[in-house]
C-alpha cells in the first residue's frame, strides 16, 4: 500500500462504510488484493479441503490433479469479482444493484452475510481445535471444553478486534499472516517427507466404478474454495484506484488462488500419510486429529503458529465484509463499527452455542456449501453483467438505497430488476436440487449423476442460459449502458431499448454522463 502514513493509519478505526471510496483514499494495489485473498485462505481449512480426495478414495496423483483443476478453474471464474470494487468504489453487493436494482442488491448483502458468519464459525472452530490438539501434543494441555472455550473466545476477540479497525490493520495483519503462514506450511515438507509416499493408491483408481465421482467431486470441492471468496472482493479491492490496470487485478487474484495450492497439497499429502498410519481417522473424517497423530513432535509447535495464524486471517476476511454488509442493509441504523460489532458478537455467540449446546458444527460446514451454491450463480450473472454493460456504471446511482432515495439507472421496477431476480432464484434452486453431500445433504436430484455432486457447473450454467435470454427477450433500459449518444455502440445487438420518456425512473436528456446533481434522484419521502 502506497501511503507514508501506514503506521499511523492502521491505529485509526476505519470509518468508511459502503458508500464510494474517495479518490485520495484509494491507496491499495494488487498486491495488497493478492495477500488478502491468500491469507485468506492459507490455512488449516484449506488444508482440511485438500484432504478431500484421500477421503473420496483417490490416489495422490489423481487427487493433485483434481485439486490443480478446480481452483483453476475457480480462479478463472471469480477473477472478474475483483474488478466492481475499483469501478465503483464499493463492495460487490452493493454493485450487484446495478444488475438487480438497487433493492434487489440485498439479496447480495445477505448471501454475504450468511456466508461470513458460516466461515468465520468454521474458522475459529478449526483454528481453535488445531491449537488446543496442538498444545496438548506439546505440553500436556488437557483438550476439554474449557481450553476449547478460551481457545475460541481467543480467537474471535482478536479477530473482532482487527475487524473493528478496519481495513487497513487487516492488510497488516495479512501482510505477516501471508508469508509467515506459507513458511511454517513449506517447513511440513521436512516433518511428513519420510513418511510421505507419492505413489499412494488409494482406494478407487482410474477404470474402476466410482473413479469418475470421486475425482469431479473433489474437483468441485476445490473449486468451492475460490467461489466463496466471490462476494468479499469488492471489501477489499474498491481501496484500489480505479485508474488500475483491469489485466493487474484479475491476475492478482489467480495468482492468490494459485498460491493456495501450498496448503491444498499440503493437505492431500498429509491425508495420504494419515490414511496408511492412522486410518481410524480418515475413516472418521478427522483429518486435524490425524495430522496431529502423525506429525513428528518438533512440528506441534508449528501446528499451534499456523491455527493462530490462519484464524487471524481466515476470521478478519469473513468478518470485516460482514459488517460493511449489515451496515448497507441497514444504512440509518448501523454504521461499519456499530455493524460489525453487532454481528461479531452475534457470531462469538453462535460459535459457543453450535459447538458446545448444538453440536452445528457439521451442520454449518454444509450450510457453507448450500450457500455457495447459491452464491455461484449470483456471481456469474454479475460478471455476466459486466461484460455486457462493457464495464459501465454509475457509481452515484449504486448508492440510492443507502441514501434513502428514489430513481436513477438501477431503479428499474421499484429498486427490483427481475431480469436478475428471474434467472437467480431458479438457478439457486435447481443447484440446491443438485447438491449431494453423503451423510449431511442429498438434494431430490443430488443422484441423478451416480453420486457426483454436480451442483456448481449446473448452477452455472443455467444461470448464465436464463439470464442471457432474459436480458435478450427483455432487454434493459439503454441508459444503464451509458449516455445516450453512446448506448447504440455499447448495448450488444437484441439488448438494446431507446431513452425512456420524460417521467420515467430516469430520462437521459445530455449525450454526456449525467453528474449527481442532474441524476433524477428523489427522496424516498416525496417520491411515495
């Protein structure tokens, strides 16, 4: 980050909300995008993903290359998330209105949410055990509720804490978290190398019944990975200025998914190691308990670094977008501090309530994935979006809800745009129809595929079907394509409608982008 007053900023409690992001303020780079979304992600819970195909029964071969195949293709497809945060200055709900109207654009904010919250409990939760299962290896600490409870209450405090900051104290955080994390991973290499077995097996190889399943499966489940970083990018991105390079951003975020291959094979390698001398555990799905089981003593201290590590992280990506969410919802009420405040102590309750009262622990690893899978389609028809609009929008005209106003580009049929709605809400539903996790959740068509869990490209891609014949059936007003005298050339042939009429929602009467003071924006009072 190009600011001489980092330091200094990084004790000051960040104030900005959703609203756009001045243009002095926006001194973030891709660089700091790359160690946001990687630190993000350079942890025991990826590790835990990249123990997936061990569990499936795959091979290390087989298991490295369907590992390698989902997060690229996962970092193909959310690379474009990262550029609405530069265009607009926000976060991506908030410019996911410009594709399901300004009201519509809660739907985004709440899939975030529910997201953060789900990630953020499944962060401490295994970070918390990691460091307790660690410690007792190390020093004798007995693993009971209490030293999981401090563990946990730890954690979530210290991320609350970074959270309430802001952005910038979490870039720091991620700055060390990034590079101190990948080392203490890259130093396994020397705890597993001599019992690590790169010819493992496994139990279903290429030709057998089942082989198939299991590899798409775990490909998918690495591919998830990237997916649920989709609706956080725009948290961190729309401090970049906007003058940016589009190529540099997109980059930076392949190249943080690709840099989880780290943990990811750190997981699979390890799992192979479990598996062969303490199977109980892989046949129990405990992969952190295994990993402790067989790791050599020196590397427990290791573990303990990389669960607090990692949970910093991991906790301060989900939770900070939580809060700049909440505080879009609800803009009169909440402000970014009061938000994240609110909905992190909300969490530290429901972590202690789902691990010791409930017993959700499970229940919420598969809620992440159902919200995934409704998240994916959100995603592709946003970049879908930004393609056809050829990277246009009004910033100002993003920001009508949180202003209590009426009107402008996005405002479409009173703040909704079922263009999007239409193709969202059944591709959501159909994914969810899709979904098969054995032993947590079949959905009515989940064994349509032989057992394959073929939620994600289905969701995909009747998300991108429907949404495009509705944009073409239907097409959207020209101005939201830009000013009039450019809205022929920018509207693709079959998406294209003239101005509207004097008295519409918005009436482009200049051949120029109008300012903020021309934008036909009324307050929601008068406009009743």
């Amino acid at each position: 980050m190009n600011n001489k007053n980092n330091e200094k900023s990084i004790r000051k409690i960040e104030t900005n909300g959703v609203e756009q992001i001045p243009d002095h303020e926006r001194t973030a780079g891709p660089k700091d995008l790359f160690r946001l979304i990687f630190g993000g992600a350079n942890t025991f819970a990826t590790a835990v993903l990249g123990s997936f195909p061990v569990l499936f029964g795959l091979s290390f071969q087989a298991g490295a290359w369907a590992i390698v195949l989902g997060v690229l293709v996962g970092a193909l497809i959310l690379a474009p998330m990262g550029l609405f945060g530069p265009i607009n200055g926000t976060n991506n709900a908030v410019s996911s209105g410009a594709h399901f109207g300004v009201h519509g654009r809660i739907v985004g904010s709440f899939l975030s949410l529910l997201t953060a919250i789900a990630f953020f409990s499944l962060s401490v939760w295994s970070s918390g055990d990691a460091l307790v299962g660690g410690a007792k290896r190390l020093v004798g600490l007995p693993e009971t509720d209490l030293s999981l409870g401090l563990a946990y209450g730890v954690f979530a405090i210290l991320v609350l804490t970074v959270c309430i900051y802001g952005f910038r104290f979490m870039l720091w955080v991620n700055r060390i978290a990034v590079w101190a994390a990948s080392l203490l991973f890259l130093l396994g290499i020397f705890a597993f190398a001599p019992a690590f077995d790169s010819h493992f097996a496994g139990t279903v190889a290429m030709g057998q019944t089942g082989f198939w399943a299991a590899f798409i499966g775990a490909a998918l489940v690495a591919m998830s990975n990237p997916i649920s970083f989709g609706a956080f990018l725009g948290d961190w991105s729309r401090y970049i200025p906007r003058e940016t390079p589009k190529v540099r951003i997109m980059l930076a975020v392949v190249l943080a998914q690709v840099a989880t291959l780290i943990p990811f094979l750190f997981g699979l390698a390890t799992a192979t190691i479990v598996a062969i001398k303490a199977p109980d555990y892989i046949a129990a799905n405990n992969y952190v308990g295994g990993l402790l089981a067989v790791a050599p003593s020196w590397f427990f201290l290791p573990v303990c670094l990389i669960a607090v590590i990692g949970g910093m992280s991991t906790g301060t990506t989900s939770l900070y977008g939580t809060g700049l969410d909440m505080s879009s919802v609800f803009p009169r009420l909440l402000s970014r501090v009061k938000a994240t405040l609110l909905i992190g102590v909300m969490s530290i309750a429901f972590i202690f309530i789902g691990r010791f009262a409930a017993n959700l622990v499970q229940s919420v690893s598969t809620f992440a994935v159902l919200i995934i899978t409704c998240t994916t389609p959100w995603m592709v028809m946003m970049i879908i979006g930004l393609i056809v609009r050829r990277g246009f929008y009004c910033p100002d005209d993003l920001q009508v809800f949180t202003r209590g106003e009426t009107g402008g580009r996005y405002w479409f049929s009173h703040g909704w745009n079922w263009r999007g709605l239409g193709a969202w809400i059944p591709s959501a539903l159909v994914g969810l129809c899709f979904v098969n996790l054995p032993g947590q959740f079949v959905g009515p068509l989940g064994n349509l595929a032989d057992g394959i869990d073929i939620s994600l490209p289905v969701t995909l891609g009747l998300a991108s079907v429907v949404y495009l014949t509705l944009l073409r059936v239907f097409p959207e007003p020209a101005e939201v394509y830009g000013p009039a005298f450019v809205a022929r050339e920018l509207a693709p042939a079959g998406l294209r409608s003239g101005p509207k009429k004097a008295g519409s929602s918005f009436a482009v009467e200049r051949e120029q982008a109008p300012s903020p003071q021309q934008a036909p924006l009324q307050q929601a009072s008068s406009s009743q």
